[in-house]
C-alpha cells in the first residue's frame, strides 16, 4: 500500500490508520505493542490514532513504553492523539462528572501530559476529541494557534464536529483545522447526506472514519441483504467481509481514512486488504442500497 494523503505542510498519512483504543486491553508489553506497529509498517499503515482517555488515560504510556524500546519507530510513524474530554477515571478520578474541557490551561496541560506518556517530542496531529458546548471559540482557537507554533504539535484538527461547530472554532483560529474524525460505517453513512462529508470536502479537510466495521457489527450484525452484498464482492475478490467494507470507504473522492482496530495480529496483518478491493460506482450504490434497505430516490 503507497497511497497516502497530504493534510498540508508536508504531514502525510496513510490510507488507513491504526487505532489504539483498546491497546490497554492485550498484553501490554513492548515487545507485543511493537509487533502490532510493525505489522502495519509492513502494510504501509504509518499513521497511529491515540486520545488521552483511551484505556482510562493509561493508551498513550503503553505507546510510549513501546517507543521508549523500540526508539527507532518514532521516525516511521505519524501520531494522532486527542484530548478534551475528562472523565472520572484514571488522571480525573476525583472529578465529579464526565465533562469537557476546551479550556487553554487544559489543552495546554493534556499536550505535555501526552508527550510525556508517549515519550515524544512533537505530536503530529492533536484533535479537540468533542464538540463542547461551554467552549469559547477564541480560548480554543488560540491555544490551538499556539501549540503549533510552539512546535509541541504539528498540525490540528476536530472530532465528532458537525460543520457549524467546525466553522465556529476555524473563525477564531490562524491555524487551518486539517480533519474531522467522525463515526462512518456502511451501518453508519448519514455524513454523506446530511452535510458533514460535503463541508470537508468542499474546504480539502480530510474525513477520518471511527469505527469503519461499525464497532464488528458488520462482522455480526450487518442487515441480511448488506452482509450478502459484502459477502458476494468478497467472494469474487478473494478478501474477507471486512477488506469490502473499508474499500467501500477508500472509494469515496473525499481520501476518507479509516481508522482500523484490533489487537489481533492475524487480522492487523490484513487491514491492507481492503486497498486492493475494486469498488466502481454500481458496486459502491449496490452496497449503499443494501445498507439503505431501499434504493435510491
């Protein structure tokens, strides 16, 4: 796999990424973690999602315990974190309520926090993980301008924004917000029609995708007609369910990068799959009408 994206200013990202949110839930162990990053290093999967909260704050040092052994897989890869929410967990176990916090002393801490945790000195992409309702656009904005010129953060960008709440934040920024990681699935594809994909792709701002299997659903729980139609170009492309699923996906003209997970090697070692599906256009609506349950008006 050689395709990669540009967000700007030189930061590249593979076609898909890898996801941590449950490395807290396998062996732990530098030497398991590595084995992980090096299996989708052979795909060409350079690009690794991370967030504060992941494993009750504790994803990120179990990163950084591999990057510590193993320093030389720093320069081969590109970091993703996020951070904004708090919850009474880990760090914040003496909060009193899951919140969010967009606040510049917040952002400010949460970036020395996670370069600490993941033994790093610059993260290359650092997304306010939440929209938030208390959130000073300015404060924010500012705390974002000012991390990336201090070099602690290479570039920003939002998750689970709608385009207003994007826009409200981009006003009070210099800096461009680079993407929005949204939930996108064949069980999950509103953002197609209801605005969130076209503002992204109207402004060249990369779609990253949370949860591209539906959460395994379309593994197990996929409408009969949707996982017959998965099964069927699976079949006649010798790849499994899953490989159709994300190219269904990777064929969308916005460069959509889905962000895969698992902690089993077998399957990590297959992630690139999905990059050589064919998806044409009858193939693509033929999957988005099985997932409609009707065909288009």
């Amino acid at each position: 796999m050689t395709d990669r994206v540009l967000l700007g200013d030189g930061l590249e990202f593979s076609r898909l990424a890898y996801g941590m949110w449950r490395i807290g839930d396998d062996d732990t162990a530098p030497r398991h973690v590595q084995a992980k990053i090096v299996a989708c290093l052979e795909q060409g999967i350079t690009t690794i999602d991370q967030a504060d909260i992941y494993g009750g704050y504790t994803a990120e040092a179990v990163l950084g315990a591999c990057l510590r052994a193993a320093p030389a897989l720093r320069d081969r890869i590109e970091i993703v974190t996020k951070c904004g929410i708090v919850a009474p967990a880990g760090r914040y176990a003496d909060r009193r309520v899951k919140h969010y916090d967009t606040s510049e002393a917040h952002i400010a801490a949460s970036i020395d926090q996670s370069l600490t945790d993941m033994a790093i000195e610059q993260i290359d992409l650092l997304l306010i993980h939440r929209p938030d309702p208390l959130m000073n656009h300015y404060e924010t904005g500012g705390a974002l301008d000012g991390a990336v010129r201090s070099g602690k953060v290479r570039a920003v960008g939002v998750s689970n924004f709608r385009p207003h709440d994007l826009s409200l934040l981009q006003s009070a920024m210099q800096t461009r917000l680079v993407t929005n990681q949204i939930e996108l699935s064949l069980m999950a594809h509103r953002a197609f029609v209801d605005g969130d994909i076209a503002y992204m792709q109207e402004r060249g701002m990369l779609p990253m995708a949370w949860s591209p299997l539906a959460g395994g659903g379309l593994l197990t729980a996929a409408p009969v007609a949707l996982g017959a139609a998965l099964d069927t170009i699976a079949k006649e492309q010798g790849v499994d369910r899953s490989a159709v699923a994300v190219a269904w996906l990777l064929a969308h003209p916005s460069r959509i990068v889905p962000v895969m997970g698992s902690n089993d090697l077998g399957r990590i070692a297959r992630f690139s799959d999905a990059t050589r599906v064919e998806i044409d256009r009858q193939t693509w609506f033929e999957l988005y009408t099985a997932a409609l349950g009707q065909e288009v008006a």
